[in-house]
C-alpha cells in the first residue's frame, strides 16, 4: 500500500512505467488486483480498466478491505503505464452527522497487483511500491457528502503514456499495512445502472434555475458545457421543492454540490468521487442558454439482477411500488444505507432488518447482503457480541464507551436483530444454508447477549432501544416516543430471534445449540405472556404490539384471536390511517390477514389520507419516505431535524403485496415448493407478480369480474407447488400452466 508523498488536494494520481519482459513469448493473460485506502480508478495504457464506481467501497477496513479484480490481457503494450486516481470516499470522507471525518486513517493509499503470464508461463508481477510517482489531478476537492469539485483546465491525459514527465509529480511512500487484511469482493461492485434526461427547467421566485428530473434517484448529474476559461458552473442537489425553491434543509450539513470550472473548450464533467440522492438541482454560473441537453441525471448503484416484478389495476399502488424500487436501488450503494442525500448515509441495521424480505423478492440481493453480514460478524465479534446500529460501524468511534444521544453503546431490537433476520431472510429467499453456516455464530452471539440483559423477570425491557422508531402519533423531534411499550416490542424480537438460531441450529445439525435456543425461547415466551399479556390483551395496547405479537406467535390460539379483533378495530378506529413504525409496519398487514382481517390490511394498504403508504403518492414522490408525514399535505417540509424523502424501510410492506397480493410465496426455502395463493380485495380487478428462481419464471396473474375469481400461473420445471384459492381445497401442482376460477364471497352487507 502506497500513499503520494503530497496529498495534493485528496485525489493524487499515481502511476508506474513498465516493459513486458522479453524472450517468454507472447503475453496469455494479465490479471490486475486493486485495492485502497479511499476510492480508487485505473487506467492501463490510458483506457479504464473497468466502469466500476467507488472500488473498493465501504467495509470494516480495520479488519477487511476488499480488492477488486480485473483482466486487463488485451490493454497491454510492450511498455505500459498503469494509472491510479485517488478520493476520500468513506475511508477520509466525513461520515456521520458529527462533521467529522478521517474515521479509519489519515492518509490515502494505493495497493495495486498486475501479474501477466507469459506463453511459456513465466511470469512477471508489477506492484504498488516506492518506485511510483504521484501527481495533481483536475479533482480539488471530493467528499461523498459535500460533492466535487474539478478543474478542467487541469486536465492532461499524457500522465497515462510512456515518457510522461512533470515538475509537479512528486514521490511516494509504502504505509504500513497489514495485507492480510486484503478480501475479494463477495458482493457485486457499484456501476451507473440508469441515465436520465431533464424532465423540466424552470425559475424558482427568487430567480435560481432548477432542473427538475422527475425521480428521486442517487448518483450525480453528467454536464456538457462550454464557456468562458475559469468560469465557473455550480449545481447543487436536493429531493424536493418547497415553496418552489430547493428543499435543502433535509440535507443537514451535507452541502451536496457540484462545482465545475471551465477550459474555455467543449467540457464534459461527471463527479465518480461522489454521490447525491436528490430529483432538483439548482444551477448557477451557466454560460448562455441552458438547453436540456446538456444535462443527464446519472443513477448509480451495486449491480443486481432484478427478479421480481408486481402490478395491480390500482395505478397509485404501483408507483408505490415502483417507489419501493427506486428506494432500493439508491439506498443500495455497495452497503444497505438509510438515505442517500444527507450526512448519514449509514448501514443502518434497522433499516435493512425491515426490509431484506422484500429486497430479496424484487432483486437476487444474495451476494450483496452476505458480504455486508460479514462486516456485521467482524464489529460484533470485536464488541462483546453487541451488533450496532450500523455497519460498518463507524459510530463507535463518537459513541464507543459513553453514553450518548442513544444511551451506552449495546444491542437493540430490531437493530440489532439482523445479525439472525437478514441471513435467515437469505436462506429462505434462495435456499442456500451457505450463509446460515457462514453467520451461525454472528446469530449466536447475538441471541446470547440479549440473554445477558434480559431483567430479573426474563424481558427485555432494561437498555436504550429505539422501540417503535417514527410511529406516526411520536412527536417530530421525539421519533422514538411511541406508542407501544419498548419492553414488549424488544421482548418480541428476542423471541422471533432465538426461535430463528435454534431452527438454524436444527438445520445444521447442532444439537447443543437447538436445545439452548429453544430453551432461551421458551423463557422469553413465558415472560412475554406473564408480563405483558392478560387475556389477549397485549401491554400498551396499540397497533404495533399486537402485531408483532400475532405474527411472531406468541399468543396462545384464544389470545390470537381476541389480538387479531382488537388490531382490527384500532386499525378501524384510526380511519385505517398507518399507526406502527420501524416495528411495527412489517408486520400489521400480515398480522390482519393471518387472523382473518384482510379487508382491513387492504385498507390500510389502500389508504390515501395522511399518515399512510399512499399518501406521498398523491403528493409525487417517487421514492418511499422516512417519515410518513416528511411532506406536509401544504408542501412543506416536516419541521423535524431528520427528514428524509428516500428511506425504504416503510416500503416493507411490499412483501405482503408480493406473497399476498400478488401471490407467490415459498413452501420451501428457495422456492423450490411454491404457494400460488393470491387473496383478491380492496376493489383491485387485477394484478400479476413474476419471480425468477434459478429453475426458471414463476408468475401468477389474477382477474376479479363480479364474483368470478380467475388465476393463471406458471411454474418452472423442476418445481412443485400448492394453489390456494378462496373457498376451495388446497390443490397440488406441479411444473406447467394452470389455470382456475373461484366465487368471491359477497362483500358484508351487499346483496346480488
């Protein structure tokens, strides 16, 4: 690993000059590994080695950094220069809403590995070493919160050919690092996945030109401008408009803009050392006209194939979906954030805790998520078994050891819950026990810590917890005073949990383990109905309680159901308006159904008056809110200090849509057995989900006419299936197309 002896403004370039060594004949392959203290881009012979964004992303970097690995064979030359450009990214960067950065070290650094194999199959190895020079780029700053600044006039490609000399260029230094550190990527690297064009230029009142996009997306604007020499073009980015002008408040401290300065030529810039979440973006410094061709919104984001798809007749629930989508995408840049605009951008484990069931369902997210589960398993094994808010957990450095905002440092629910909910999500989305045996230990510790602090009357009721974080009654500045009980919602987890490891342990065949977990479960299980349960009546009585309560099964069969009516008549009482939070709006829509409530979850589903899922429908998002309520319906903006327009985990409800809606549901992990049992209401007509496995594409449409229920659907060889059809039998089903039709009971109260 290798830094440039002069910083030169945070985004040096570094190259070696090489000859293929003679007389071994022609060169058969060439295998470059890459790797940073930053982020880093190669070129070889002044072509880019790869599209790849941000390499080598975030990780735990005190115990893993990632390299990344390219063939670069055909990008040879009998001499050739191999070029670095360097960014903070989140090794420098600021991380966090403390202004802080530097968090992992002071110092960019390079680590490169070309091996080139010859015909007669020697070999010879270029390296990262004390040989290289370092040089200015155009970059002269580069933040992933603040955005980038280039200077075009700056610009020389000759740094990337044979003879290249400069003044400026300087030497570098080896750091001291550990290569064992050194890890090969597990999950998908970050590239440009969408380019978009300028849907609308206008004027704000007070005379700012904004550019107007027409999607909430993550990623930055590529520009095409020509002006006069040193002029300079900045764009800033936002979410939203308010009062017509751009919404910055949400951003914090995130300054989030752009600045170019101009050659005097024709220049094309895009800013790959940062990224913006934002659908606005204000414009100044632009010479002459503006002309929408000039500007295209870049999406970026970790490459994954998309696999799962829905559609209903209700137009305003499939941009709701198709807002979950896009929420996704933007939120995954190479970890699982909570937002992507303002300074935060952090693994929240909460976050991904909600939502991997429906991220498994629209996107194989199998690689990606498994590779951040290891940066879960190393900052727990280095912290007591304590999973923490999130990962990489870079608030250990502000939080470690002192109590804070959130109290002292420890395990949560929900939180800290996905150490076992993501890889059993996995598992039961792709049907491999891969990741189960990978993350056993990680589940374990978890389980066993919240063991140890659990009170003397065997619930979880003793350290800080986020609870029912952003229930909709909770005040703006308080997002943590919810209604339900935290005790309850933390002792529902734990038991959610500790049944998950000892089915795990059952699966993999250790039995120690089983009857451990099974027995911590039994004990929670216990405590949760003598502490908090008294004939069906769950402890503070709210939405979220019941529903978790219902959904994990922890009432006994004549407490589930007196549970199942009064979550049905607080949802009715509350006019069918949300009322859960991060606990509780996973589960509420499956909590009425499995209870015999589904016309109830389809209202809550269907709801548009604030707060709901609808509601920033109908005032044009594009991608799910953080809050329920972050726009206000008079266009402003949530008077909260934490507001943000693209947060997906309020989307989770989407994997409802897709098992019960839409309906495709695994009987098997991987699907390797399928329910086709969609459940028609909420005055739908029709919908149609698909899901590809690796046998093949399993899609199920249905159509409502009258009382007359019909369902078509399609099962991949290999596979084998139930249909579940209202009124009717279970019916086998194998690999083929079926198709069948059911009477719809009349609705209460309705006569034909």
């Amino acid at each position: 690993m290798i830094a440039a002896d002069d910083d030169f403004n945070g985004a040096p370039l570094l190259r070696s000059e090489f000859a293929l060594e003679e007389g071994h004949g022609a060169v058969t392959s060439a295998t470059l590994n890459l790797s940073a203290q930053g982020v880093v881009e190669a070129w070889l012979n002044g072509s880019r080695v790869s599209d790849d964004l941000l390499t080598p992303g975030w990780s735990s970097y005190e115990w893993r950094l990632r390299y990344a690995t390219y063939d670069v064979t055909k990008l040879l030359d009998a001499t050739s220069v191999l070029g670095l450009a360097l960014g903070n990214g989140w090794f420098r960067g600021r991380l966090g809403w403390t202004g802080r950065g530097s968090f992992y070290g002071d110092e960019l650094g390079a680590f490169a590995q070309l091996e080139v194999t010859f015909e007669d199959g020697s070999t010879q190895v270029v390296v990262t070493d004390e040989s290289w020079a370092a040089g200015p780029s155009p970059v002269l700053a580069n933040d992933l919160y603040d955005g980038e600044t280039i200077d075009a006039r700056r610009r020389d490609d000759s740094w990337l050919r044979p003879g290249f000399a400069s003044d400026a260029w300087t030497g570098v230094h080896a750091l001291d690092f550990d290569t064992a550190k050194l890890a090969p990527y597990v999950g998908p690297r970050v590239s440009r996945w969408a380019a978009l064009p300028v849907r609308e230029i206008t004027t704000s009142p007070s005379g700012k030109t904004l550019i107007d996009f027409g999607q909430n997306l993550v990623g930055w604007i590529r520009v095409s401008v020509k002006g006069p020499e040193g002029s300079e073009v900045s764009i800033k980015h936002a979410e939203v408009l308010e009062h017509g002008e751009l919404g910055t408040r949400p951003l914090r401290s995130a300054l989030a803009t752009d600045r170019y300065i101009l050659s005097g030529g024709d220049d094309v810039f895009e800013p790959t050392f940062t990224f913006h979440g934002f659908r606005y973006a204000e414009i100044t410094g632009w010479p002459g006209e503006l002309k929408p061709e000039d500007l295209t919104a870049v999406a970026i984001g970790s490459e994954l194939e998309r696999i799962g798809t829905f559609r209903t007749s209700d137009p305003l629930l499939n941009q709701f979906h198709e807002n979950v989508v896009w929420g996704m995408r933007g939120n995954f840049v190479d970890v699982p954030t909570d937002c992507p605009q303002r300074d935060e951008r952090l693994g929240w484990t909460g976050d991904i805790a909600a939502f991997a069931p429906t991220a498994a369902f629209l996107y194989n997210v199998d690689s990606f998520l498994s590779d951040w589960l290891r940066d879960l398993d190393l900052e727990q094994q280095h912290h007591d078994g304590i999973v923490g808010f999130v990962i990489p957990d870079v608030l250990k450095y502000v939080d470690r050891d002192r109590p804070t905002e959130f109290g002292p440092a420890d395990s949560t629910a929900i939180w800290s819950d996905a150490a076992v909910w993501v890889p059993w999500t996995l598992y039961h989305a792709y049907g491999d026990t891969g990741v189960l045996n990978q993350q056993f230990g990680s589940m374990a510790s978890h389980v066993r810590r919240v063991k140890s602090l659990l009170s003397p009357s065997g619930v979880w009721d003793g350290n800080f917890q986020f609870g029912d974080w952003l229930d909709p009654d909770a005040p703006p500045e308080h997002p943590a005073e919810a209604k339900a009980d935290k005790g309850v919602v933390a002792t529902a987890c734990a038991y959610h949990s500790a049944r998950i490891v000892a089915e795990t342990a059952a699966l993999l065949g250790r039995s120690a383990e089983q009857a451990e977990f099974e027995r911590i479960a039994a004990d929670l299980y216990e405590a949760f109905n003598r502490e908090y349960v008294t004939d069906g009546v769950v402890k503070s009585d709210c939405t979220t309680v019941y529903a978790l309560a219902i959904v994990f099964g922890l009432l006994s069969e004549a407490d589930e159901v007196i549970a199942g009516n009064r979550l049905a008549e607080l949802s009715a009482a509350a006019g069918y308006r949300i009322s859960t939070g991060f606990a509780g709006t996973p589960f509420i829509t499956d909590a009425l159904t499995t209870t015999g409530h589904l016309d109830d979850a389809y209202k809550l589903l269907l709801e548009k008056e604030c707060p709901s899922w609808l509601y920033p429908v109908t005032m044009g998002a594009t991608t799910v809110w953080e809050r329920w309520d972050s726009m206000l319906p008079d266009g402003t903006i949530n008077p909260g200090e934490m507001t943000s327009f693209n947060h997906y985990a309020l989307g989770a409800v989407a994997d409802w849509m897709h098992r019960v809606v839409g309906g495709i549901a695994p009987l098997a992990p991987g699907y390797s057995e399928v329910l086709i049992a969609p459940q028609p209401g909420g005055g739908l007509t029709e919908a149609e989900t698909t899901l590809e496995i690796p046998q093949g594409r399993i899609a199920v449409s249905w159509s409502v006419s009258g009382d007359r229920f019909t369902v078509e659907a399609d099962v991949p060889a290999g596979v084998t299936g139930v249909l579940r059809l209202p009124g009717q039998d279970d019916r086998a089903i194998g690999a083929g197309h079926v198709s069948a039709t059911a009477s719809l009971p009349a609705p209460v109260g309705a006569t034909r």
